[in-house]
C-alpha cells in the first residue's frame, strides 16, 4: 500500500503546489509534470515477456530574488514496478546518474515489487554580470549542435533510447560564460563525476557566414579533446555537424540534413562515424555495448539515421526513426504516435525494434501519458 500512497501524493500534490505558487509571486515558479509509462518487452529468441510500469513525476522550483540572480532546484521522483525488479540484481543502486559527483538521491522504498526514488536533477545558481555569467551547482550542459548524435556534447551524452527522459542528465559543474559580442562567446566548463574523473573544457562560439560555429579544446577524464561543431543552411535544408578528438586517438564524427516539407513533411537523415566502433558482425547481443558516453555515441564503426515525422492534424503526429550500423550489421527501427488530448495532456505509443545480423532480437513497446502543470 506504501506505493499507492506515494502515487497520490504525485499525482494530486505536486500540480495543486504549482497552481499555488505560479499565482502568489512572481519571482516564485513551481512547474512540473506527471508521466505514467507503460512498456512490454518481447524477446523472440528466448520466448519470453517483460512487463514494467513507470509513475515518473518531475518538479521545477525557480526563484529570482534579483534581475539577475536565479536560483533553480528540480527534482525527479519516480515509482517503479514489474518484472525488471525481480531479474535485475540491485535495481535500485543503478539508477544514479554517472555524471553526478554528489549523491543527492534516496529509495524512499526499496521493496522487491516497487521501488520510490527520488533525485536532486538540477541546483544551481545563475548570476549575470554585464557580460559574464556564472552557473554553480547540478546543471546540464549541452554543447551539442546535430540532432541525434553529438560528439561535441563532452558532459552529458544523449541516450536516444531513453525515451522518458529529454531533460537529460546532469553534471555537477562550474560554467562561465563571456559575451564578446551578440554573435560570439567563450564558454568554461569544469565537472566532475563520481569517480573523480573531471572533465574540463573552453568553447569558443562564433556566427560567420550565416553559419554557427564552436570550436572546443579541453581534458576529458585525462585525455586531451579537442572539437568542432557547425550549423547552418544548404539552400533550404539544414546542415549541422560535429567532431570531436581525443588523445588516444578516437575520432567522432557525425553530420546531417534535414529539411521541412510542405504540409507538415519533417526529414532528417544523419551519419556517425566512430572510429573505435564495431567494425564485423558479432555472434551474440551482449557484445553490442549500447551504454552510450562522449567516446560510445553508438557501438558500430560506421552508423546511419533516417527519421521523418508528420503532423496529421494540430493534435496528431506520426515519426519513424531508424538506424542502421552496416558493418555490425544492426538495426533499429523505432516508430511512434503522439495524441494531444488538451494542452496539458499527451499520449505517446512508442515502439522500438531491434535487429542484429538480419535476426529480429527483441521489441519494446511503450504506452505513455503525460499531465504537464
């Protein structure tokens, strides 16, 4: 019953706090959102299912004492059940993000069927100077320019298949910022992890040709990296890229295209190269490393992105996206529907397929609804 408890709380709690806040100050602003996530995996050669269920609740708190001074807290608050408890050892303890240094989480209950967990996202204070501005605390860094894949994004490495969590994680940094002009800044980044593996890094940005470019140079848990990034226009299409090296001698590099087709036509198509990537087919699965970081963006060598969405109506869309590694021979397909039920309300259907050496070796399936306040 404790469960059923900490869903209520989530559920009723958290939006009445937010339609409080929002209306008695304006320097206060509580926001958030509440997720139910359902998913089903199928594993064919093993001929078995996987049945899980997700309540994830998210709690924005910001606070501006000054003009220029913010302080913001988030908080992630999730309840897990379903078969996963029971086949994955130590549930629990892997749901701490790596980037983080400070632990700042706790099970509020850590029971064989569910478990609550709660995470400290983001604590930070903003402060601008002028010029300058300074960011202390958990904070998420995005350097990344392309789409899906962003080998300049050194802090905070986007797993696509993660599909319930596009904040992304956090790191536990320092980050000033200096305008030279309203096209240009250099940027200053320090963090460190929970193994004590820091990272540090100076972007410089520049508008130049109608193109945005970011050149990046820095230690990456004690290799030298240096990067370059690009985003701008090909006639009507867009065009962004990155690289990124490292002083081992990997070398990541991911480009694309997309464009906006009359009637609501979006397409994008993308490629990665690795160059510590799988390069052969493997035997078995567990070979295939999808534990993505700045340095595994994907586990093949030589990787391709095909995506396209449509809105249908104001209220309907449709995506498809799809990858495909030739030489590890895998491929992903993941197609999905979004309803807008109101404003405030979503429904997602997401379903993920996966094929490795022309071998259908598993699919999830996802119900998911959102309640944004």
């Amino acid at each position: 019953m404790k469960w059923l408890s900490v869903f209520f709380c989530l559920c009723f709690i958290s939006p009445l706090l937010g339609q409080d806040s929002t209306t008695t100050t304006k320097n206060w602003s509580i926001t958030g959102y509440i997720k139910a996530l359902q998913n089903i995996q199928f594993d064919p050669i093993n001929h078995s299912n996987n049945s899980n269920q997700l309540i994830h609740n998210r709690l924005r708190f910001k606070w501006r004492p000054k003009e220029n001074l913010q302080f913001s807290l988030e908080l992630r608050n999730r309840v897990f059940t379903g078969n996963s408890l029971h086949l994955i050892p130590n549930y629990a303890s892997r749901l701490r993000n790596t980037s983080e240094n400070l632990n700042l989480q706790v099970a509020w209950i850590n029971e064989p069927d569910v478990i609550f967990h709660t995470n400290v996202e983001r604590f930070y204070v903003d402060w601008k100077e002028k010029k300058w501005t300074f960011r202390l605390g958990r904070q998420r860094i995005n350097w990344g320019i392309n789409t899906l894949w962003n080998p300049n994004d050194l802090f905070n490495t986007y797993n696509f298949l993660d599909v319930d969590y596009e904040e992304r994680p956090g790191s536990d940094a320092i980050k000033t910022q200096y305008a030279i002009s309203d096209f240009s800044h250099v940027e200053m980044v320090y963090s460190r992890s929970f193994d004590r593996k820091d990272i540090f890094a100076l972007k410089y940005f520049i508008n130049q040709w109608n193109y945005d470019f970011q050149f990046i140079a820095g230690s990456y848990r004690g290799l030298g990296t240096w990067g370059l990034g690009w985003a701008g226009n090909i006639k009507d299409a867009g065009f962004k890229g990155e690289a990124q090296y490292f002083s081992d001698g990997q070398i990541n590099i991911s480009s694309g295209l997309d464009y906006m087709f009359p009637k609501g036509w979006y397409l994008n198509a993308g490629f990665l190269y690795n160059s510590e990537g799988l390069n052969e087919s493997v035997l078995v699965w567990p070979q295939v490393n999808l534990n993505f970081s700045a340095k595994n963006l994907m586990p093949a060598k030589y990787n391709f992105l095909f995506m396209f969405s449509k809105e249908i109506s104001p209220l309907l869309s449709v995506s498809m996206s799809t990858v495909y590694s030739p030489r590890l021979n895998l491929f992903i397909a993941i197609p999905s529907i979004r309803y807008s039920l109101s404003s405030q309300i979503d429904l997602d259907i997401i379903v993920q397929n996966f094929f490795l050496n022309n071998t259908h070796i598993g699919d999830m399936g996802m119900l998911r609804g959102r309640w944004s306040f």
